[in-house]
C-alpha cells in the first residue's frame, strides 16, 4: 500500500511537472522563456511550446497593431498662434527581446508612457518648426506634417524594440482663452460684410427707385402734354362748331346757350337767385317772349321761331 501511494506521487509529480512545462502560444502573441530574470527563448510561431518547470516563466506580448491616444498639448507655430493638439499613434512590438530589455517588467504600460513621451517630443519640434504655420496645420498640408512626426517618431521608438505605424492629428484647435477673441474677430467681419451687402443693396435700390420716378416724371409730362394738346384741338373745335352753329342761326344758338345757362345755375339746392325784374337772365320765361322779338341773354336782338 506504501509503494502503491509513492508510485500515485511520484505520477502526479510527474504529470505537474509536465502540465506546468507546456504552454501555448496564441497567433496574436508573442512570448519570452525566462529563467531567472534572464531571457533563455524568444517563441514567435504561435502552437505548443516548453519550458523547465518551476525554474523557467513565460511571458507573452501582444503581437497586434496596438492604438495609443497622447495628451493634449499646446504647440506654438511660427506665427505665434497657440494651438491645442491631440493626437493618437498605431505601434506595434516589432522586436519583443529588445522591448523586454527597455521597459523591464513595466511591459506595455511603461513602454506607452515613454511612448507618449517621444511623440509629444516630436509633435512640438514638427509643428513648431520656423516654416510652419498655424493655416499650414489646419489645411490640407498636416497629412505632410503627420507623416514627418510618425517617421521621427518611429527613429526614436526603434531603441524601445517598437514599431510606429501611423500618427494623426485627432484635433486641433485654439486654447480656451483664445476662442472668444477669435469668435468676436469672426462675428466682427460678418458684422461688416453684412453691413457692405446692405450698403450696396440700399444704393441699388436707391438706383432703381430714381430711375423709377424719372420715369413716372417723364411719362406723366408726356401725357400731360398730349392731354394738353388734345385739349387745345379739341377746345378749337368747339368753338369752330358754335361759331358755325351761331352764324347758321343766330336766335336758336342763343335760345340754346340760354337752356345751358338755366341748367347750371338751377341744378340741386340752388333754387334761389335774387335779380332786377326785368333781367335778362329769364327773357325765355316771359309769355311776351314767346309773342314777340326780345333779346337775348348775352346775345343781339333776333326774331323769335314759333
């Protein structure tokens, strides 16, 4: 019975030791062999690895593109305008002994720290360089800038055994002291090219409304004038017809500018007319008249027609 439980631990111990001398490398990793501190492997290939139990540890990285996203901070252009920029880097671990080397057991939070150091580093000396400008890193231009902070940036994250792949410009924008002045710049010069706009309408306007009342002077002169002349010829000939009218017969041109007369001066509520009795105003009215010759109301004496 005692050898039967030393043979149960001596395959027990034996299975540990082998359970704990396998282990397996996912594609998306790479891993260390270390023993002591010291890297003894580098296993790359992803499958079933191993190493001496109790004596040897593993250590495994991430082999993806990894994304890191820096602080925030303010840069001076060589038009002294501060911008405040925020940007992120895509890196990877390209040589993973080299990077074990550099930030030691930190793994990848110390390497993103020292990271985000270089690529503050590079941010400021790229886009406070003496030909950049603040118009150059808010135009198309920045992808040239971007692409110049990735390639040094990438020169100095070799010693950390990284690869840089990309770096973007995630926004760029004025500090928080300096937006109202430029939003009251900007509401400044709408201001006064709206108050241009309008200037230039109102004379317009004023333009067309002139030329508006010339023309109205102008055709109202012109249709006074012509009423004036159709006027005059028309006066003329009225009176070439009374003229005619009273030398064909005298006595019924004045019995008629009589009947006229009485009709203007008995229209509506004007009844009454105070006058001599023998006026002649109301010849046309008297029996004798109608008997005998009399004259005329502002006319020569002429027989009387039946």
């Amino acid at each position: 019975m005692q050898k039967l439980n030393i043979i149960l631990i001596v395959i027990a111990v034996i299975f540990v030791g082998i359970w704990s001398s396998v282990f397996v490398v996912d594609e998306r990793e790479k891993a260390l062999v270390l023993q002591f501190g010291q890297i003894k492997a580098v296993k790359e290939d992803p499958g079933l690895a191993f190493k001496i139990p109790f004596i040897q540890d593993v250590v495994k990285y991430d082999d993806r593109i990894l994304s890191l996203d820096t602080e925030t901070i303010e840069v001076t252009p060589s038009d002294d305008r501060r911008l405040v920029v925020d940007a992120f880097a895509r890196y990877r671990i390209a040589d993973v002994v080299q990077f074990r080397q550099a930030v030691g057991v930190g793994g990848i939070r110390a390497a993103e720290d020292r990271l985000s150091s270089v690529l503050n580093a590079q941010i400021r000396e790229v886009l406070g360089a003496d030909q950049v400008t603040s118009d150059t890193i808010l135009s198309e231009d920045r992808r040239q800038l971007m692409t110049r902070i990735r390639d040094q940036a990438r020169n100095s994250a070799r010693g950390l055994g990284l690869d840089v792949v990309d770096v973007r410009l995630k926004q760029t924008n004025l500090p928080a002291q300096n937006l109202e002045a430029t939003f009251a710049r900007m509401r400044a010069e709408r201001e006064r090219e709206a108050a241009d706009e309008i200037a230039r309408g109102n004379e317009a306007a004023q333009r067309v409304r002139a030329l508006a009342d010339r023309t109205v002077t102008e055709t109202l002169s012109e249709a006074d004038r012509d009423a004036n002349i159709i006027r005059g010829e028309a006066d003329a000939r009225r009176n070439q017809v009374f003229a005619e009218a009273y030398g064909a017969d005298q006595e019924f041109f004045a019995f008629y500018r009589s009947l006229q007369a009485y009709e203007k001066a008995l229209t509506g509520d004007n009844s009454t007319m105070v006058m001599t009795p023998d006026s002649e105003f109301f010849d046309y009215f008297k029996s004798e008249r109608l008997a005998g010759p009399a004259r005329a109301p502002r006319a020569q004496t002429a027989p009387a027609s039946n």
